[in-house]
C-alpha cells in the first residue's frame, strides 16, 4: 500500500497554517448551507446526496465537465465514481463559501478520488 507523502515545500512553507478556529468556522458555515440546501428533505449533508441532489446541486461548467470526462477515459473511472466526484466537489466549494463549483473544485476532487483508489 502506497501512504501518501507529505511534499518537501509544504513542510518548508513559510505560510502560517490555517487556525483552528478559523476552520472550524468555515466547517459550520459549509454545513449550514448544506442544511439550507437540502431544506428539510431528510438529507443533511453533501456525502448523503441523492443522484436528483447532485443533477440539481453539483453542475459545473465546460472547463469542469473536460476534467471529469478526463477522470472516467483516462484514469477509468466509473459512473459511481463520478458521482462521489462530484458530491465532494460540491463539498469544496462550500468549505470556500462559493455557490458555483469551478475546475479546482473538480480537480481536487478527482485527485482525491485517485487517492483513495491507490489506498484501496
């Protein structure tokens, strides 16, 4: 099993880190829009996203639609991947506090997917 590795840059960046707080404010902002979102449907939060949720709540525009359509020739992904790509895009974007998902979304989504596909 491959364990993902933390790169050099990232151990050596002068950035300060994100405070606690400051993610955990950004993490109950993200599930109150979930929460608003689904509106009382029974569903709570992105990961529990019905396929009518993620047609009406995880478009994305054509530069978004080429990365996917990337992710399912290239690496092989399936219809079932596709979804949890986009339902984790969709989370993305809240934790950003945007509506739209954009290309970044996706892209690290499908990076994230390709993660968990190699821990598999």
């Amino acid at each position: 099993m491959d364990v993902p590795r933390v790169e050099y840059r990232e151990m050596t960046s002068s950035r300060p880190a994100e405070p606690s707080e400051a993610i955990r404010t950004r993490v109950e902002e993200a599930r109150r829009r979930q929460l608003e979102r689904f509106g009382g449907e029974g569903t709570y939060t992105n990961a529990r996203m019905k396929n009518r949720h993620v047609r009406a709540h995880c478009q994305v525009d054509s530069d978004g639609q080429v990365l996917l359509r990337q992710a399912m020739d290239v690496l092989g992904f399936s219809a079932r991947a596709y979804t949890k790509i986009l339902r984790v895009a969709r989370t993305i974007a809240d934790l950003e506090g945007v509506h739209a998902i954009a290309p970044h979304h996706v892209s690290e989504a499908i990076n994230y997917r390709s993660l968990d596909r190699r821990l598999e």
